[in-house]
C-alpha cells in the first residue's frame, strides 16, 4: 500500500524576536493517520502546529500540503484552505458565547455558503453521534467544560475536514472527561478518514493516536518506534 504524504513540515524555523520556536522541525503525515505530538512546554508544539495549519509562516524551510507549498501561497488562498479543508480544536474558549450550541457547530458550513435550515440541520445531526443531546440550544454559559469541548470537536469535523488540527483539546478537562472526548475525537476521525495532528502533553491521551513524535527545542527529535 503507498502512503500518501498529506501534511508535512521541512525544516522548519521560527522565532518570536529572538526567541526561537522553531529550529529546523521536519514531520511527514500520512493521509488517513492519527499523528500526536508530544513534548514540554515551550518546545515548540504549537507553534509547530500553527505553521503546519497555515496559521503561521516560517522563517525558513517548508510547509506542504496535500504535495503543495503552504507556506508560500498568498493569505487570502491560506485562509480559503484553512476554512474549506481544516478543522481545529483548542484547549477551551473558542466557542462563540452569543451563539447557541447548534449554531456554534453549524458555522463551518454558513462561512462556506450553506443555507442556514441546512446548515442547522446538518449541525443538529452530529450533536446525538457525541453525546450531545438536549444542548442544541444552549450557550456555552450554560455548558460543562467536556460539553463545550464535544461542541467545538463538533463545528471542526461538521465541515468534512481533511485535517484535523487539535491544540490540548482535552487540557482542560479532568482525565475522565478528557479521555472520553479523546475517544469520541478518535472514532469520529477514522469514520471520516480525517487525518489528525494532535498536540498534547498527556501520555494517555497520546496513546489513542497512530503514532507519536516529541517536539523538544524546536525540533521533531524522538520517534516512538513502531512495529517494522
Ligand atoms: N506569540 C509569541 N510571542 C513570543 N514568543 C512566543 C509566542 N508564541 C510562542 N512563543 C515562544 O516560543 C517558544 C515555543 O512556544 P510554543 O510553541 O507555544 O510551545 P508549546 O506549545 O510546546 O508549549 C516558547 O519559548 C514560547 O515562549
Ligand atoms: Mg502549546
């Protein structure tokens, strides 16, 4: 079976001033794989995982995407690939706190032109997959830390990204929450074939993924040795 290269970085750098983030960092993602980063705080990992989403640009080496540059294209075919191929997820905050629940997850599909009724309705189709029914018309007030986070893994995935992207998702929930919001992350990627690149610190949540790589000081340093 050839395995295609989806998401890769080449060498990468990156400083913040004269910090720096980035120090030549290399990773190659397959399509279809579940991918975690490990590593300690301050390493690099999300920056690392910035420039691999296009968010940030590198000061030097080379970001690809799906065989084609990344980091070279203009802002304004970023962002459009950003919106129509990626999905991401964060520690926590990023739901829109005016927005009910349903309209939250439906946003993907409004920025991309789709008309609300279906929009809403296509949104409203994810929330019993994740355990989320009831909550459709809640606000995030009104939402428990592993509910909210089950509400942005939903507006991430409702769009049919390619690539996941996810910053600690889970870092801001207790281990058991975490770990269910891991599983339901996991199943609903290999359902959808979505590759995921996972940022995060915890072992256990690390140990849900296909593969895993440590960021330290600013490089892609150990590979978990896998079955050959
Ligand atoms: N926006 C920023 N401005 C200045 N320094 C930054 C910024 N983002 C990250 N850094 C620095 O870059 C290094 C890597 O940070 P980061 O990628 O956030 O690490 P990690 O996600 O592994 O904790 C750290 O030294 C951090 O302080
Ligand atoms: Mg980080």
């Amino acid at each position: 079976m050839t395995e295609t290269v989806l998401v890769e970085a080449r060498e990468a750098t990156l400083s913040f001033g004269r910090t720096p983030a980035l120090r030549g960092a290399s990773l190659a993602v397959t399509a279809g794989e579940i991918l975690a980063i490990m590593g300690p705080s301050g390493s690099g990992k999300s920056t690392l995982l910035h420039c691999l989403a296009g968010i940030l640009t590198p000061d030097s080496g080379e970001i690809r995407f799906d065989g084609r540059r990344l980091d070279t294209l203009r802002e304004r075919e970023r962002s459009a690939l950003r919106r129509e191929r990626f999905g991401f997820v964060f520690q926590s905050g990023q739901l829109v706190p005016e927005l009910t629940a349903e309209e939250n997850v439906a946003m993907p599909l409004l920025l991309a032109g789709v008309r609300r009724a279906r929009a809403l309705a296509e949104a409203r189709s994810w929330f019993g997959r994740l355990g989320l029914d009831g909550l459709e018309r809640r606000r995030s007030g009104e939402l428990s830390g592993g509910q909210a986070q089950r509400i942005a893994l939903a507006r991430a995935l409702v769009a049919r990204p390619d690539v996941l992207f996810a910053d600690e998702p889970t870092g801001a929930l207790d281990s058991l929450t975490g770990e269910h919001v891991m599983d339901l992350l996991v199943t609903a990627a290999r359902d959808g074939g979505t590759t995921v690149v996972l940022v995060t610190h915890e072992a256990r949540v690390a140990a849900c993924a296909d593969r895993e790589l440590v960021v330290r000081d600013g490089k892609v340093t150990t590979l978990t040795r896998t079955a050959s």
